[in-house]
C-alpha cells in the first residue's frame, strides 16, 4: 500500500512512475473444469490465480486491439516465455 500526504498530488505515468493504478473486485462464474485448470496454470507459473488471469486477459485483449507483444518479448514474472 503507498501512502501519500493529504493534498499531495498522486505520481502519474508521465512521471516516469507506473503510478498508482486502482483495481476493481469482479464477481464472474466460471467452470468449475476450467477454474481448477487455471488455478494449476498459475501455480506452475508461480503466480496468484488473480495475477494469472489478469495477464492472460491482459494478453488477450492487446492481440485484439493489435497491441500483442512480439512472441520472444513475453515475460513472466522475471523470465523469459
């Protein structure tokens, strides 16, 4: 958790910091199949369950928008894909 003086302004990304990103709770159903699946995919990739789908949507969603990283760039958490 960062902490800043009250009236302080927040970093932003044009700060040359990531800034202060916000997530949001989700409530989704999902298979129960496919959650155990995922839940072994993260922990093979030493990640959380949350950390893990958010990448994979993140990737998703970057191909779909034709922001997809080059195959050889992808990394996961310190290594390479």
């Amino acid at each position: 958790m960062y902490c800043f003086p009250q009236g302080a302004p927040l970093p932003g990304i044009h700060d040359g910091w990531r800034g202060l990103r916000l997530k949001k709770p989700l409530a989704i159903r999902i298979d129960a199949d496919l959650l155990a699946a995922t839940r072994d995919c993260a922990r093979r990739d030493h990640r959380t369950l949350t950390n893990f789908i958010e990448t994979a949507l993140r990737r998703r969603v970057d191909e779909m928008m034709g922001d997809a990283p080059e195959p050889d760039t992808a990394t996961s958490k310190g290594r390479k894909a």
